[in-house]
C-alpha cells in the first residue's frame, strides 16, 4: 500500500508543472470564427468580404481596434484595407486557407507545452494569462497591458498566425519569446525600469535568450526570426557591436533613432535588430550562476550595472 502511494506521490509531483502550466493561460482561438467567416467569404468580391471581416472583428475589438488597425493611427483605414487585400488574396490560393488553420489547430497543444516548461523553470505565471489567436494581423505577436486588453483584464499576448506563417517563423519559438515577455513585465511591476537602452537590449534579448532554452532543438533562425541576423550573431560581431552599444547604454530609453537602429525591423542599418543577438549574448553571460527567475526579478538598477560589465568584457574580447 505503501509503494502505491510513493508512486502516486510521484505521478501528481511529475504532473503538477503541467496542471499548474494548463492554469496559467487562457487561450482566445478564433478559429472557429475563422472558418465561419472563411466558408462565407470565400469567392466573393472584396467588399463583400471585407463586411464578412469586419463582423469577425466586432467579436474582438481590443485586438482588432486597439492593436492591428489602432484607430488612434492615421491612415488605419487604408492600411486596413491594403491588409486585408493582401490577407484575402493568400487564403484563397491553393492551400493559403489551410495553412493558416492548420497552424491556428496547433496553437492550444503548442501553448500548454510551452507553458509547461515556464512551470518548470520560470514559475508563476499569472494565473489565466491570456492568449489570444488570431488569423490577420500585422504582427507575429504582441504583449500588451491591461489599459489596452480591457476585455480581459489584464496583460495578455496576442499571436498573428498569418503574419508568422508569412515570415517562416515558429509558433513555439514565439510563444516562448512572448510570453517570456509576460513573465519578465509582471516582475517588474512597481520596479523601476524602462529609462535607459539597457531596458531594450535586457527585455529583448532576455527574452531571445529565453526562447532558446526553451526551445533547445530549434535552430538559430527561429530563435532570432531572421535568417541574416541568425548568420551574423557570432560572438565576434557581438564582440564590436558591444563596443558601439556601450555609448549608447546610458541614453534615455526614448531614444527612437536608437531604438529604431538596434531593436525594429524598420531600422536602416543593414543588419536588423542586432540588438536581440546581441542582448541574448548578454543574458547568456550573465545566466552563469544564476536562475532564469532571479535575473527576471532584476530591476534596472541592477541589470543596467551587470549589462555595462558583460558588454566592457565582451568588447575587451573576454566574454564572460
């Protein structure tokens, strides 16, 4: 009798990441709208189907009015309609609809596993965090705060699956990098942060950093969603990109041109976000010894001392 419950005791420890993980989200999957809207459109003029869309956006107006076509944005009118030109266009050529269903099919399994493996290393994820899956949009994923959810009440994660197929993305990478965000942003909650661009290179690259533990079988252009970025984070190049972030690391966080340069895919410079490579880099040097859920804890007083050390020890060319 004794053995039985040791066993049981066993089985209920071994299962309780996923219990707990299978608490934590709320996933939103609008699949079934989807398809409703789909069987509906498909073959009709566009006016027609954008009136069939715009009844399957009333159904979500934080995500469609608030995030993918703010109406705060001039011009969102016409961004929406070149959007949806552009979206309707893909699901109607051969398996165009299909792809992005079979991948909306797959988010709740993706999602939980994820989850499960923040229960293991990065517990405490809000309880019924929600995640929101959406079929058009203008992202591959978005946190944002309770302000902007106000249907639900609190900070959420939104998934573009389009856009994500579009750019070859991995579902579970993004998952992990998104809601690696969610984790870090409650932590920080009353802590200061957000002042200077070691805020940007710590967020982003933490989270980089994160999705790849998490996902340690995927290859580097998932984890970074870029095959140029991927080919270029060597430690070499991280090495003279240190040198240069290190002017910047005092700036106001508001710094747009910087931002712009280091961290968004808008940016001029002819690598993209280097920023990410190079935050991962920082976050990996700086994990040795340390828990995922204590560096999260960091507030910017503490990170910004330890990323100036990494980044000297990194241009010095003794990454450590």
């Amino acid at each position: 009798m004794f053995r039985l419950f040791a066993i049981a005791g066993l089985v209920s420890a071994l299962l309780a990441p996923a219990a707990a993980a299978a608490q934590a989200l709320k996933v939103v999957n609008t699949l079934s709208d989807f398809r409703q809207f789909w069987a509906a459109a498909a073959g009709k003029p566009f006016a027609e189907q954008e009136q069939l869309f715009s009844a399957f956006e009333a159904r979500y107006p934080d995500i469609y009015q608030n995030i993918v076509f703010p109406r705060s944005d001039t011009g969102w009118k016409e961004r929406r309609l070149a959007r949806l030109r552009e979206a309707f266009a893909r699901m109607a050529a051969p398996g165009g609809f299909a792809r992005i269903e079979a991948m909306m099919a797959r988010a709740d399994t993706i999602a939980a596993g994820q989850a499960a493996a923040f229960a293991r290393d990065l517990p405490g994820l809000a309880r019924g965090t929600p995640v929101i899956v959406i079929p058009v949009s203008t992202f591959n994923a978005a946190v944002r705060p309770a302000e902007v959810m106000t249907s639900y009440g609190q900070r959420a994660l939104v998934i573009g699956v389009d856009f994500l197929l579009d750019n070859g993305d991995a579902l579970d990478v993004v998952f992990a990098h998104e809601l690696f965000h969610l984790y870090h942003f409650d932590r920080l909650e009353g802590k200061p942060y957000g002042s200077t661009m070691a805020t940007p290179l710590w967020i982003e690259g933490f989270a980089t950093y994160v999705s790849e533990r998490l996902n340690p079988g995927q290859p580097a252009r998932a984890i970074y969603m870029d095959d140029a970025l991927a080919a270029a984070c060597t430690d070499a190049n991280a090495s003279a990109w240190a040198v240069q972030f290190l002017t910047l690391l005092g700036r106001g966080a508001g710094d747009a041109a910087a931002q712009k340069d280091w961290f968004r895919i808008t940016g001029d410079a002819p690598l993209k976000r280097r920023g990410y490579c190079l935050g991962a880099k920082v976050a990996a040097h700086l994990a040795q010894g340390e828990t995922l859920a204590s560096m999260a804890a960091w507030d910017e007083t503490v990170y910004e001392a330890k990323i100036g050390a990494a980044l000297m020890g990194m241009a010095a060319g003794q990454q450590r």
